[in-house]
C-alpha cells in the first residue's frame, strides 16, 4: 500500500513497546510501515522478504514475531500476517473500511476473517464484509472480478471459479493498492477485470508465481512512470529475457527465477 500513514510520536513510550527487545521492537515498526501492508494490515509477506528489507537473521524473525504475538498474527503456512491494532488506528473513513474489506475477500480462511471482524468491533467499526463469517468457507473472489455487482460493465469472469481464483484475486488487489486505490484516487485504476484476469490465469498455468508476477508487472509500471500496465502485455513478456527466438519456454524454477531478475532489471 504505497500511501502515507499516520503513527502515534508515543510509540517508544507504550509499556507493552517497552518492554520489547529492540529488534521486535524495530520488527514491529516495520510491519506496520512496509510497502506489502494494506489497508487492512492484514497481509501476505515472506519471511524472506522481511530479511531482505530490514536486515533481520532469517532465523531470528520467527522468535521475534513470537514476542509481538499479542499485538501480531502470524500464519507462517500461508505467509499471513495480521498487525491487529492497525485498521482502528488507520482508518479515517468509510472508504477505508470498505477497502479492509475488499482485501478480506481474499484471505481464504474463514475462521482468521471472522477472528479480524470481531477484534475490530471491539473499537466500534464496522468493516462492510459482506459474506457471513460462520462457514467453513468463504468466496475467494470478489464481485470485482466476478462482474458479478448491479451495473457491472468489467467484463467479469460470469462467477466461474477454479483453483486460479483466489490468487487472481489476490493480485488485483495488491495492483490496486500499488496504485494508490483507494487511499489516493477514487477511479478503480483496472479496466478490465475479465481481460486482466485471463491474463494472470495464462501466467499461472505457465508455472509463473504470484511474486514472480508482480514483479514483474511492477517493474513495467515503474517503466510507464507509475500508469497501469496490462497483464497481456505481461503474459506476453514473461520470460522472454534470455531465450532465443523459437526456444522453449523457460520450466524450471531456475530458469524462471533468473527470467524474473532480468526483466526486473
């Protein structure tokens, strides 16, 4: 979420802070400032890339995290991370919420939305979710990309899922809040969900990774001085750096990865 946000100057004064290590306690901070954070502070992230970004020992992360347990959620099998008190003490407006909202629709657990939704009423908000919150499972993709809501001109995918879904989903909402939607600008910066969502689909089943993906597109936009970049342009891109006119495409993870780091270059 490449926006501003506000922090309380008491931070160093908190007596739960305090009582911290210094490490969990610069840990913390950086869960709440980094750029993967959305508007609901609930979020995906690898370890890997909280090493790369702060410095941390690798192995150190894990012990830290269990130090901020009472202010963090972590769930290391899906890279999940929940910084609880964010939202009530971001949120500015009914527009926020409803943003907080959209990123849950794609957090495929039940029980950890539900879990949010309640920790948060506690500060008298109330997040616009509109899927109940007592089954097993929730949809895992928006109407957003459905083209499922009243008047949608999107070009949606007619509500037909499959195991691609909730990844597509995901990316469009880390593409939004990478262009400042909705913190920045009101227009919804994706022409077409269908189009764009077949495009990610095409990417995925050539074996490319969500990460790999947005790398990828990233680098695009930053090429196009921040304008959205199409992910037909993309799919079509992928990988080609290195490759021969008329060679395969690249399979291993290897030839993938160093696919990835030259068109991020």
């Amino acid at each position: 979420m490449p926006a501003e946000r506000r922090f309380d100057t008491g931070y160093w004064n908190d007596p739960d802070i305090m009582k911290y290590p210094m490490k969990a306690k610069m840990l913390y901070l950086y869960l709440w400032t980094n750029r993967h954070c959305n508007q609901a502070g609930l979020y995906e992230i690898a370890l890997e890339t909280i090493r790369f970004e702060t410095g941390l020992e690798l192995e150190e992360i894990p012990e830290l995290l269990q130090v901020l347990e009472k202010k963090v959620a972590w769930l290391p099998d899906r890279n999940l991370m929940w910084v609880k008190n964010f939202l009530h003490r971001q949120s500015r407006s009914p527009t926020f919420l409803a943003a907080a909202a959209n990123y849950l629709k794609t957090v495929p657990d039940n029980g950890l939305v539900s879990a949010y939704i309640k920790y948060n009423e506690q500060y008298g908000l109330s997040i616009p979710y509109p899927y109940p919150t007592d089954r097993v499972s929730i949809p895992s993709i928006s109407p957003a990309y459905t083209g499922a809501g009243k008047g949608d001109n999107r070009g949606g995918m007619g509500g037909k899922k499959g195991k691609n879904e909730p990844v597509v989903n995901e990316i469009f909402a880390e593409m939004r809040a990478y262009l400042g939607y909705p913190d920045k600008t009101d227009k919804d910066p994706i022409p077409s969900y269908g189009k764009e969502g077949q495009a990610i689909k095409r990417m995925l089943t050539r074996g490319f990774t969500r990460r790999a993906i947005m790398e990828c597109w990233r680098s695009k936009v930053s090429q196009r001085g921040g304008e959205f970049v199409s992910m037909t342009w993309v799919n079509e891109d992928i990988g080609k750096p290195g490759r021969k006119p008329g060679s395969r495409e690249p399979s291993s993870a290897e030839e993938i990865a160093a696919s990835i780091k030259e068109v991020g270059k």
